[in-house]
C-alpha cells in the first residue's frame, strides 16, 4: 500500500501524490516493487527523525563548503542547495533504456558539431537550416576547419531527462558548454550513505563514485601528448556560481586548478606558472564560456582567460574541454533537430523523445504560440538556468502580456513547448511528505569509449505544484540510486 500512518509526535500523515501524475513510487494506490524497501522505512520512521537527518545534512554540506551562488541576491549570494534525503529510485531496465538514449543522443551531437565546422552535409542536405547555425551567436567561425581529436567537441554533456504522465522520458533540453551539477551527484551518495547505510544495504545500488576517474580518463584521451599530459581546470574564480565543483573535481582527480591569471602562452603553447617554473599544460577542463576564453580572440574585455589561447589551440597544442563552439549545438532552437540528427548521422530511430517544440521563428508556430500562451512554456533559445521563461499555466495575466510582447518582437528568440505533466517523488518539505515534480540529468563522457555512471543528479522542485527545478530559482537536490538487475 502506499505510504500511510507516518507517526508525526501523536498523529498520522498520508503520501497520496496526484493521481494525474506519475509518480516514482506510487502507482494506483499501491508502492511500486522497487520502492518497497524505502516506503517501509518512511511508513517506520517519525518525521522528526528525518527532519533531525536533514540537519545533520545541511550542517556536514556548510561545514564542507558545498555551495552555489545566486548572482543579484540581496540576501546574499552563497547558499546551500537544498538536499532531499529521499532518494529517487531508478531500476535496471529503465536505465539501461536512458543510458543507451543518451549515449546515442551524444554521438549524434559530436558528429552534428564536427560537421557544421567542416563539411555541412547536414545543412546541404536541408535538414537543418544554414541560418540557424552559421547565424547563431555561439557559433565559433574559429573553429572552421579545425579536427579535434576522435572528433569529440563535447566531451562531458549533461542531458535533461523529464518523465510525463504517461511514464514516458523525454529529453528535455542538452547541456553542451560548461554542464555543472555532477559534484552534488557525488556528494548526495556520499551523505546517503552516511547517513541510511543500512536502508542502502536493502538494495543494490549501482556506484558512482567512479565518476572523477571516468572523466580523468576521458580528458586523457584528448591529450596531443601521449606522454604523462598534465590536465588544468581553468575557473573563473571562486564567485563562480559552480566553484565548489571546480575545486571538488580537481581534487578528486589530482589535477590542477588554476584562473586565467596562472597560465601563459608562448610559442603557441599553454604553461602553467609553478614555483619551480612554466610547466606545460595538454589539456585544459575549461568552466568559463567561450567569449571569456581569450581576450585576444573573442572579448578584449576579459579578464579571465589566456592571450593567446585560442592559437595554441588551433595548433594542436593544447585540447580544450569541452570544444570551442559546442553552444551552438544546445542551443533550444537547435534542439528540435537532434531527433533528425540521429537518423542522419547514426542511421537510427532516436531512443529518447524530444519535447514537442515549436519554433516562434516560423510563422506557423507562431501563431499558434500567441494565441496558446497561457497552456505554454515558453523559453529562450539561448536561456539557461530557468531565467527566461514563461510557464503559462502559472504566470499571471500580466506576465503573459509582457512575454506576448517579447516574442512579437524578436519571435527568433524564443521556443515554446506543451507544460508536461513531469513526474513527481516523495519529498521531505516543511508539511511532511509530499509529492514534487523532479528531473534527472545523467552525465555522458566522451573520449575513445563513451563512459556513463549509473544515475546523475537529480533535480527536484520543492515548491508544491512548481515545475522548475533549477537551484538558482529554489529547486533541490536528490540521491539517485539505479538498481543492479
């Protein structure tokens, strides 16, 4: 049965998620087989015991310094991301369907990104339109010409997975240039752990701890250098919204984190300053977007990056991850193509669907947006964050006006898709248990092999009804736990 009789001091609480929504572990009144285990101990498990969990979580995550900034906050820009302690629970088979979904989907996007910078069969053949992709802000007329090795210009994506009402996944949106979130994957695991082994020992939970090796092994393979390369995280700095990974990574991995103001070029070569004098850097894990890169190349006005970077990097010298120009390619207006980049690069049928997506640049779906508003989400082709959207069935009347007015006079800017009814999950929030609405983002690493752990992070709105899960506009996190067959 599902989740009943939760002690709370003297009285009782129900979890009786909306019957319209799928929900991760419930199904017609009933707990879903893998759930099992965790709906007995919420139904044995006073909420003050999990309330006191949750403290103990925050306290051991601020102690730790694993934060977020939120940029323009007036009470303050460094917070917690909220963790959930109910994990959200994948089984093997529904994984082995995703993971193969987005390793597909990767392909397709590096084979797409070599393409448009090389021989444009895609838009010779009218697949995709040359506009789209020659006039795109992130397209990098730098890169023209230019093959990286293995032909990889993504090599670590973030793909944006949501479930629909009718059980169904579907990708949401791909995270090509600087995908962030794969630290609090890792420490989730390391707080569940910590503090439920014994709920973890009930089942097989795959690991994900491998992570920082798959991906040292993955830049590895980049290298120009087949001896001993030496791998640099480039940072903004530490108000970066994402510095606590930055350095997290580079400490899981044993690799050097360095600004902008620790590197030089010379002789079209990247080295890192050292007390002991310049040691050339091979590969560099850059978390700043391209127009902070080189000052000499993109922004004069940059004080972040390298002069001279960009040389080094058409010389083959140095390999930069992930690739100059890969924007264009998760850009949402671009988006709707990757179903028909599949089947034009891979000769498959996509695993995963796309939204349904209308593209405001075309009459057509124009139309059909502006006079559909208030059933829509809307979006910026080049948003990200959650910044920049409309989700109709929530806005007010105003809010819809002035969006009205946004698209109407730069109808290029903007997608709209259907407001999906994601699936919802067990959540602790100030009421007890309740049902929110959550997404998952699995990480793909690409190098010689494709590399995947089981899972990613997922995100979780925390808010009752709310569909938006980023962190920088209230979401939290979750454990993901995908189970061994």
């Amino acid at each position: 049965m599902a989740c009943r009789n939760m002690a709370i001091s003297e009285s009782a609480y129900d979890y009786f998620p909306n019957p319209t929504h799928y929900d991760e572990m419930v199904t017609s009144g009933n707990n879903r087989h893998h759930y099992q285990h965790v709906a007995e101990w919420l139904e044995q498990t006073p909420l003050d015991l999990i309330l006191q969990s949750r403290h103990q979580a925050d306290a051991i995550f601020r102690q730790q310094g694993i934060t977020f900034t939120v940029y323009g906050d007036n009470a303050g820009t460094e917070r917690l991301i909220p963790f959930d302690i109910i994990p959200r629970i994948i089984p093997a088979h529904e994984w082995q369907v995703m993971s193969k979904g987005c390793e597909q989907r990767v392909l397709a996007l590096n084979a797409f990104l070599h393409d448009i910078y090389h021989e444009q069969h895609i838009i010779k053949a009218g697949i995709v339109p040359a506009e789209q992709i020659l006039t795109n802000e992130h397209y990098q007329a730098a890169m023209k010409g230019l093959t990286l090795p293995n032909h990889i210009y993504a090599h670590i994506a973030g793909i944006d997975l949501v479930r629909h009402s009718n059980g169904t996944y579907y990708v949401l949106e791909d995270n090509l240039r600087t995908p962030s979130g794969v630290s609090y994957m890792l420490e989730n695991r390391k707080m569940t752990e910590r503090l439920f082994p014994d709920l973890m020992a009930k089942h097989k939970v795959l690991p994900v701890h491998q992570y920082p090796d798959y991906l040292k092994s993955t830049l590895l393979e980049a290298s120009p250098s087949t001896s001993a390369p030496t791998i640099a995280i480039l940072t903004p700095g530490r108000f970066n919204s994402a510095f606590f990974e930055h350095a997290f990574l580079a400490r899981s991995m044993g690799v050097n984190l360095v600004s902008g103001s620790d590197l030089v070029v010379k002789n079209d070569v990247v080295y890192m300053k050292t007390i002991k004098g310049l040691e050339r850097v091979d590969v560099i894990y850059r978390r700043l977007d391209d127009a902070f890169l080189d000052p000499l190349a993109f922004d004069p006005r940059s004080m972040l990056g390298v002069s001279g970077l960009m040389s080094a990097y058409r010389a083959g010298n140095v390999i930069l991850a992930n690739a100059v120009g890969t924007g264009v390619a998760d850009d949402k207006s671009v988006y709707p193509f990757v179903p028909d980049m599949i089947r034009f690069y891979l000769n498959e049928e996509p695993i995963l669907e796309n939204v349904p997506t209308w593209q405001c640049r075309k009459p057509a779906d124009l139309s059909h947006v502006l006079a559909n508003l208030p059933d829509l989400v809307v979006k910026e082709a080049q948003g990200s964050g959650g910044y920049g959207m409309l989700i109709g069935p929530a806005a007010t009347k105003a809010e819809i006006e002035d969006f009205r007015a946004k698209i109407t006079q730069c109808p290029e800017a903007y997608i709209a898709q259907p407001t999906l009814a994601l699936s919802t999950c067990p959540t602790f929030v100030a009421a007890g248990i309740a049902p929110r609405h959550l997404d998952l983002r699995p990480f793909v690493l690409s190098g010689k092999t494709v590399r995947l752990v089981a899972g990613g992070l997922t995100r979780v709105a925390l808010k009752a009804g709310s569909l938006v899960v980023n962190s920088s506009q209230g979401g939290g996190t979750k454990d993901t736990w995908v189970l061994a067959e």
